[in-house]
C-alpha cells in the first residue's frame, strides 16, 4: 500500500561542519530537540535520456532512517513536492510503476545517482511540545553510476528544513531569515538529486560549470521573430506535457484530473485541425483519431463526474414533501455502480499499449515536427486566419441549429454547434501569445457561447438519466415523481438555454469581437 505524503520544506547550502544557529524564538518555535546522526543510503533510478530529471520527478529506493523503502516525488509548485511510498522491496513496486509509466513508457529504469548522506536531525517544537519542523544538517556523498560522468563523485553540506503536516508555511520564511542572518544561504539546486546530476555531469569543453547549477545547451539569440509554426508548437508541447503530468494525478484519483488531462487532449486534437496550414495533416489526422478515442474514454469517468454533480444539486433544490421514495438512496447506488465502471475503465485505458504508443508519437511528432511551408510564416497572418475559419464554421452550425425544430434534431445540432465553439476557443487560446488582446477578447466570446450550449448538452445528458433512475424506481414499486419533476426543470432549463443563444450568438458575432482578427 502507497503512502502519500505533502512535502514542503526549503533547502539551504552550508560549509563543511556548519553550526546551525539557534532558532529558539523564531515565530513559534520555544525548543530545538537534537535526535542525532542517522545514516541513509539511497540509489536514484531514471532512464538513459533522464526524463524524470527532465520534469523534475524523482524515484529512489533507500534504506536507513525512520521511512525506508521506496519513494517518488512529484513537483506541485515551489518548495512543494507529493512523496508516494512503498515498503522496502527489491523490485520496484507496482502501484509506482503505474505513476510513472507516461514518463517512462517503454524505457528501462536504471540506478543513476547514489546518495549517501549522514543526517543530522533536529526537531522544532512550540511551547506545547508540538512539532513545527525538522531541521536536518546533510553531509551528503553522491556517486553517478550511469550516464556521463559515470563513477564521478561530489560531496557537499546543506541544511533542509521540512514543515510538519499541517503547520504554517510562515514558519520556513522565519527560519529562513534566521538562518540568512547567520550567513546561510538558500540551495542553488531543488533536490539533491538535481545536484548530484549537475556536479557529475562533465562539464562543455571550455566552460566551466558552477557547483550546483544542472548544464544547460547554450542559449542562442533568435535571428529573427517567432514564427506561425513556433507559436503552435509551443502550444502543442504544453497540452502533450498536460496529458503526461496528469496520468499520474488521474491514477490518483486527485480532484479534477480528468477534466484535465481531457481538456489537454482535445485541445491538442483541436490544434491539430485547426492549424493544418502549420502541421501537415497526413502524419496528425492518425494522431487525432487516437486522440478522440483516449477523450472518449477518459470522458467516461469526467461525463459521470458532472452528471452525478448536476443530479446531487437538483435532489438538494427540491423541498422535502416533493421527495417522495428513497430518492437520495436510489441516485446514490445509482452513481457509485457507474463510478465504479469508469474508474476501472479509465486505468486500463492508462495501462494500455495504445494509449503508451499514443504517448510515443506525440513525442516523435514534437522532435521532428511535420511543419508545412506556412509554419515560417507571420504568426499574425496564420494565426489569425485559422481562429477566423473556426469562427465561420461555429456560425454556420448555430445557424443550422435555429432551422431545426424543438426536440431531437435541435439538441443534435446545438451539440454540433457547441464542439464549433470550442475549437475556435481553443484557436484563439493558441493565437493569443502572438495576437494579444484580440485573441483574447475573441476567446472570451467563444467561451461564452460554448458554456451556454455546454450547459444545454449536460440537461440533455440529465434527462435521459433522469429517465432511466424513473423508470428503476418504477420497477422497484418505488414512486417515479421525483423523477418526473426534475426532468421537467431540466426540460424547462434546456429551453431557457435555447432563448438566450439568439443573444450570447448576437455579442459573440459582433464585428468588433473580431475586427482585430483581420489581417
């Protein structure tokens, strides 16, 4: 069994022997408990090409101290990393395998960096005895083990202070002004694994690195502006980053993960259409088909996630005598049956070889991306003209939606009319780094009208499960009239939703919204 825990701590660089001075007095600390010396042995594993250095991810497998075993460590923002740990065993275990395999794929994992650390360990505590922090002196001894600079070593001293759970963030700024008033000052490095890789990595011929700091390719000033093609790659490369960040949050079942990692995926399928005078569409059409099927399958775990919300809040909407039969109940086991199914779902889909190869061609196409001759060309032009043409189809579809009559046929092409409306949002969410405020006004107006026709999509979606509780609880000699009057206020919302597009459309469509699109 996985154990998670919330790490924020900050890192300080220190001499050899180094004296902590006495935090006694700062903020809230009234004690500094010495523990004494303990030994730890740990060996990090990554693959050849270090892609887990690369995003700042690490996995070790280390004995001595109070949490041997085996640990991986996500980023969450600065000074903040999850720890995931598994019980020392020979093998990595499973259940962190599953968390790095969009990073890892088909790649082995190897000892990389072995880091052996003396820990002198001290515990802040406040006048009641509670623990603040722990402070912890490192002499530290790391041997790279693969890669260049293999069998190099490096040795150094720094000083981590790592926050109790739940304790005041605060705390690390007091501490760490006590301890820049000492003369300590804060780590060059975010982990010792960063260090340990920079300080064994052979050096460019010529220039010298500086202790601490990862080498990098030198940087070269660009000859000319950003092109169309820099500016849609760049937003290729985030969503393809989003998919393989979010796999891991999504196996972990954190909040709003799905939605995420689904957003990623259709923004990136939009982008592919969106911009084939950018990127040629023979190599991303394939890639767009896989990608529709992984939105697919993960939108049965985020559909259910946003059905079960919007049925939860309308049960709570109806007064008390209008609740006849066990309706919380049945809408319960109703959600926690269909939850069940697109959880195990949505994992298998994750553990896939298709969804892994997926992962690989998204890679491959941004290392050698298939870039047509429009891709060297003014930003302004490309980009402005592929968010107009999303525009003109979105139009068209609402205009056909308003031909239809009331019913069926109208909710399959609002539908239609609201999958238009999001890729030319997302056109313009990729045009605006280029564009600016234009982009971004047009944006806002295109989400305005996707929201609206989202929300008549989540009624219809409603209705038919509205439907099927009914028709359960009528088999179940239950009474069906609950049921019955949500399904009339969802019937009623959906028509609200109708008579307001004429509106939001009429605002969306404005010249103005789009006057500064024109190039």
């Amino acid at each position: 069994m996985a154990d998670v825990k919330r790490e924020i701590e900050r890192k300080f660089e220190a001499d050899p022997g180094a004296q902590v001075p006495d935090l006694t007095g700062t903020a809230d600390v009234a004690a500094v408990a010495a523990l004494g010396v303990t030994e730890l042995d740990a060996v990090y594993y990554d693959t050849d090409d270090l892609r887990l250095a690369a995003d700042s991810v690490t996995l070790r497998r280390r004995t001595g101290g109070s949490d041997a075993g085996w640990h991986v460590k996500f980023p969450v923002a600065a000074h903040v990393r999850d720890e995931i740990g598994a019980p020392l065993s020979d093998t990595l275990p499973d259940s962190l395998a599953a968390l790095l395999r969009s990073r890892v794929r088909g790649a082995d994992l190897r000892p990389t960096v072995r880091l052996l650390s003396a820990r002198d360990v001290h515990h802040l505590r406040d006048a009641d005895g509670c623990l603040l922090a722990e402070l912890s002196v490192d002499a530290v001894v790391a041997e790279r083990l693969a890669g260049p600079g293999a069998g190099t070593t490096a040795a150094w001293t720094e000083i981590e202070v790592e926050l109790a759970d739940d304790g005041d963030p605060a705390l690390l700024d007091a501490v760490a002004g006590r301890l820049a008033a000492a003369g300590v000052r804060p780590s060059g490095s975010h982990s010792k694994l960063a260090r340990a890789l920079a300080e064994t990595t052979p050096a460019p011929k010529g220039k010298p690195r500086k202790p601490g700091k990862p080498g990098k390719p030198e940087r070269r000033e660009r000859a000319s502006a950003p092109t169309a093609g820099d500016h849609v790659l760049a937003y290729v490369r985030e969503q393809v980053e989003a998919i393989v960040a979010l796999d891991p949050a999504v196996r972990r079942e954190l909040p709003d993960s799905v939605h995420r990692m689904r957003v990623a995926t259709r923004r990136l399928r939009s982008a592919f259409k969106s911009f084939r005078a950018v990127l040629d569409r023979s190599v991303t059409d394939l890639l767009g088909d896989e990608l529709k099927w992984l939105a697919g399958e993960l939108g049965v775990g985020r559909d259910q996630e946003v059905l079960e919300k919007r049925l939860d809040a309308a049960v709570e909407d109806v007064p008390d005598p209008l609740l006849l039969g066990p309706v919380r109940a049945r809408l319960r086991l109703w959600s926690a049956a269909r939850r069940a199914d697109s959880r195990a779902r949505v994992v298998g889909t994750l553990d896939g070889e298709r969804y892994l190869a997926l992962l690989d061609t998204l890679v491959a196409l941004l290392d050698e991306p298939p870039l047509l001759p429009a891709a060297g060309r003014s930003p302004d032009k490309v980009l402005a003209k592929a968010a107009r043409k999303e525009f003109g189809r979105l139009a068209d579809r609402v205009a056909l939606a308003g031909d239809r009559p009331p019913g069926h046929e109208r909710d399959l092409a609002l539908h239609e009319a609201r999958k238009a409306a999001k890729r030319a949002r997302y056109a313009g969410e990729a045009a605006r780094p280029a564009l600016g405020k234009p982009a971004k006004r047009f944006t806002r107006r295109m989400k305005e009208v996707q929201s609206l026709l989202g929300d008549h999509q989540d009624s219809v979606v409603a209705r038919d499960a509205l439907r099927d509780l009914a028709v359960g609880a009528n088999e179940a000699g239950e009474s069906s009239f609950t049921w019955g009057l949500l399904y009339a206020r969802e019937e009623a919302g959906a028509a609200a939703r109708e008579r307001e597009l004429p509106g939001v459309w009429s605002r969306a469509a404005a010249p103005g919204a789009r006057a500064a699109l024109k190039s």
